[in-house]
C-alpha cells in the first residue's frame, strides 16, 4: 500500500553497490524511493514519479551528472531540489554548472549527512510552495 504523505526520492546512481546502499537508507527513513542506473528516459520518469527530491551522481558512465542537473533546472522540473553527489573532491567549486544543483555532498558520505541534507531541501522547498 503506497502512502502518499510519504516524501520521494529519486536516486540515479550508476554504481550498484552505492546505489543499494543509498535507497537503502532513505527506506529506512520512510521515503518512497525510485532508483535509476541511467538517466534514460528521465523526464518520462520524474513525470510518473514526481519526486520532492532528486540525487544525483555526477559521473553517470559517459554522462555527466551536472549536465543533467543544468538540463533539469532549465526545464518544468526545476523546482525539484537536486542533491549531486561526487568522490571527486573540488566539484562543488565549478561555477558554470553550480547554479545547476541546490546542494553539494561528498563521497563517502555519513548516513546522517545525507539524510540531513535531503531533509532541509524538502523543507526549503515545501516553504517556497
């Protein structure tokens, strides 16, 4: 039975392992989660889904995560706060694609981080509605 006061994530992660291990927690914590590999047929996706929030990798195999993320915010999604996640230290620092994204969290992460990060840009963005 799907609860619809529950909060949804979606997760596009290319790394099995990390991206079990992140849908993992957030089901921990009571989101409903979606999960993708790529970000094929995204929009059709977020549509069906409509996420409250979205986490993003930045290397997506040949994709660049901030590309998506620019390519989100300029579209009818642009309110979904985008959480971009990256083991490349310094990413966060990259002004052309910064705009792009709503927060920035390194890898490895704590579990307390991320879930802390995610929960502020919901309410930021319940607050804006």
């Amino acid at each position: 039975m799907r609860s619809s006061n529950k909060p949804k994530i979606l997760i596009i992660e290319d790394h099995p392992a990390t991206l079990d291990a992140i849908k993992m927690i957030f089901e921990f914590e009571g989101y409903e989660v979606m999960d993708l590999s790529s970000t094929l047929d995204l929009h059709r996706k977020i549509a069906i889904f409509c996420p409250d929030i979205i986490l993003i990798d930045i290397l997506l195999g040949i994709t660049d995560g901030r590309a998506i993320c620019k390519e989100l915010k300029l579209s009818v999604y642009a309110t979904i706060p985008i959480l971009l996640m990256s083991s490349r230290n310094g990413i966060n620092k990259c002004n052309f694609y910064k705009p792009h994204w709503d927060d920035y969290i390194e890898k490895p992460f704590e579990m307390e981080t991320i879930v802390n990060k995610v929960s502020i840009l919901i309410a930021k963005k319940a607050e804006q509605t």
